[in-house]
C-alpha cells in the first residue's frame, strides 16, 4: 500500500471501531439506563435516519467548499463534542438529543473520507478494498475488545470506549491530506442532472434495497441465533466469521474486478443474497449451514459494496465525489435500510423470525432486477 493511503487505512480502522463498539453494545447500555424496549427502538433508529440527512448536509459542504479534509475533520470534533452528551444525558429526551447531534456529525464520516481516498487513488477504484479492510479489520476488534471489556467493568463504560475511540478517529484524521484536484477537459455536470438520469435511479433503487437485504443482519440476526438456542460465543463467532469472509474478498478485490468487471461481480452478489438469506431462515438449528452462509457475507456486503464503489465513479468523480458518496450513504444505508428495517419488523411480528430471511432474498432480487436495468442503460446512453 503507498504510504500515502496508509492514514486513510488507519482512520477507517478507527472509525469502524467506533463504530461497532457503539452500534453493537448501545442497546445494553440504554437499558440500563433505564430506557423501555420501544425507547431503545427509536434512539438506534436515529443512527439511520441521521444517515439520511447528515451525510448530504457536509458532502455538499465539503464539494461546494472544496475544503474536504476540514470539513472531515470539523465532523470529528463534532462528533466527540456531541457524545461527550452521553456522560450527562438521563431521561429520553436528553438521549435523543444526544443521539441526534452525535449522530449528525459521524454519519458523514465515513462517505466523506472514502470521497478523500478515491481522489487519492487517482481514478482506480480496484484498490479501493485494500484500504477499506482495515474499517472491516477495526469492526471486529473492537466489538471483540469492548465486549471483553464491558464484561469486566460493566455496562455503564460503555461511553467511556466509545469516547477514547472517538479521538482515535478525531487524531487519525489529522493525518489524511486531500490529493490535487485533477485537471478535467470539460466542466463537471450539475448533481440534479445526474440524478434524473434512469441509469442512476435504477443503480440507486438497487443499492437501497440491498441495504434493506443486509438489515436482517443488522437487526434481526443476533436475536434470531439468541432464539434458535445459541450462546452468546457462538454467536460472536458467527459475526466475526461474516467479518473475516469480508475482509478477504477486500483484500483480492482488485484482482478480481479487473478480471470479471464491476457489472459481472455486483450481480453475482445478488445472486449469492437471493440464496444466502433464504437458507438463513431455513436452516436456523443447522451451525454448519449458518456458518457457511455467512462465508457468503464476502459476496453479499463487500462484493457489492466494490462494485457499488466501482460504478458510482461513472457519474461522481471529481467535484462531485463527496457528494456522490454521501447520496449513496444517504440513499441506501438511510432510507433503503430504515425501511426494509421497518418491514422486517412487521414480519418478525406478524409472520415470524424466519419471515425476515425470505423477505430478505426477495429484497435481493428485485434489487438484481434494478441494477440490470441500470446496466443496460448505461450501455444504451454510452451508445447514443
């Protein structure tokens, strides 16, 4: 790796940490602090609807300003400030307020900083995942680390981690330097009128309902194993199993895209998520299934996530990288995964939990349907 994309590699690692120490634990930590169970729902649900405003809100600042690196680390400082809340907060209203401000700061983080490594990569998005594995790398760590740690001193440290690892994030920040601008022939096309674009729409559509996909994981997975029966080790091991499954395929990654291309390589996730999800439901008291199910999360998340990477350099290079970016934060991780996480709920419910993997795999293949239409086009507007 060129040293130059070393502090990128160190700031993701620190922020993903934070990330998974939080996200992972907070709903411990809430409930004994007193919040109800429909409490709790709401305050974790802030962390994706923040998702759908901040990272827009300090992408356009960070493209209309083209101050990218001081807006990155404004957000940090942000960020810390808002959370140092958490050590004074005590009713729900207080915890939302805080959840809200923290959360307005550090949803545009990481969109922000990936935006600083694609200028930095000068274009070639195929080594995008050997840098972004180490956001993988520090998830783990720190959700093996924290949970250690809480399981010694207790719940209510939790902020306390959470903090130490926010100026981790705040200091690696400080490192990262914005690579020049490069030179264009012509003048970069308005953001809205990239957007109406059918191809655009159709690859956005697809990107909101694979989020909504990987929110039976993200919601519902640890309480699905904790109802099949399995100890809290076992289903440790079966996240950090997915993680590592991740981790590898960032790693091959460029080999890989450069041979297959981005459109081969995004539908193969999805053809991997319409069986994978599925077979999660269906085989709930069979471990091995389960545990090779989640060797597959190397094709449904970071699979797509390349290839996503890959094809937004299309239209949200340049001037518009930032908030190319943030609208795929935004428009998929926020609204994609809050309402596939609002349907996923009814299901658990109404239906039952094995309702919320088939969903899922449904998801998947009418998010392979959207991106095929967006593939084909933008074969027809590359021919017109």
């Amino acid at each position: 790796m060129a040293p130059s994309l070393a502090p990128f590699s160190l700031f993701l690692f620190a922020y993903y940490a934070q990330v998974g120490a939080f996200a992972i634990y907070a709903t411990l930590f809430f409930a004994a602090r007193g919040m109800s169970a429909p409490q709790i729902g709401v305050l974790m649900s802030l962390i994706q609807v923040m998702r759908i405003i901040g990272p827009n809100l300090w992408g356009w600042l960070a493209d209309h300003s083209g101050q990218r690196v001081r807006v990155l680390r404004f957000t940090t400082a942000g960020a810390l400030l808002a959370f140092s809340g958490m050590f004074f907060a005590e009713t729900y209203v207080q915890f939302i307020a805080v959840m809200v401000a923290f959360n307005l700061f550090s949803s545009a983080q990481a969109p922000l900083a990936e935006a600083l490594l694609l200028s930095a990569l000068r274009g070639d998005a195929s080594n995008y995942g050997r840098v972004r594995l180490w956001g993988s790398v520090g998830f783990i760590v720190a959700v093996l680390a924290a949970g250690w740690l809480l399981d010694w001193l207790g719940v209510n440290a939790l902020p306390s981690i959470a903090l130490f690892l926010l100026v981790c994030v705040a200091a690696s920040g400080l490192l990262i330097v914005q690579a020049p601008a490069l030179p264009h022939a012509q003048a970069a096309p308005g953001l809205w009128s990239v957007l109406r674009r059918r191809e655009v729409i159709a690859f956005f559509v697809s990107a909101a309902l694979m989020a909504g996909v990987h929110m039976s994981l993200n919601a519902f997975y640890s309480l699905y194993l904790e109802q099949a029966g399995y100890s809290k080790p076992v289903i440790g091991a079966m996240w950090a199993l997915g993680v590592v499954a991740e981790v590898a395929f960032f790693y091959f990654q460029a080999p890989l895209l450069r041979r297959f291309g981005a459109q081969r390589v995004m539908m193969c996730a999805f053809a991997v998520a319409a069986v994978r999800f599925p077979l999660i439901g269906a085989a709930g008291q069979l471990l091995l299934v389960l545990a090779l199910a989640q060797l597959l999360h190397a094709a449904t998340f970071a699979a797509h996530l390349s290839s996503s990477v890959m094809v937004m350099q299309r239209w949200f290079a340049g001037p518009l990288q930032a908030r190319g970016q943030a609208l795929y934060m935004s428009l998929a991780y926020g609204i994609g995964g809050t309402v596939g996480g609002l349907l996923m709920s009814l299901c658990w419910d109404s239906i039952g939990p094995q309702s919320v993997f088939y969903l899922a795999g449904a998801l998947a293949v009418g998010a392979a349907a959207s991106a095929a239409l967006s593939f084909r086009w933008q074969r027809a507007h590359a021919l017109a």
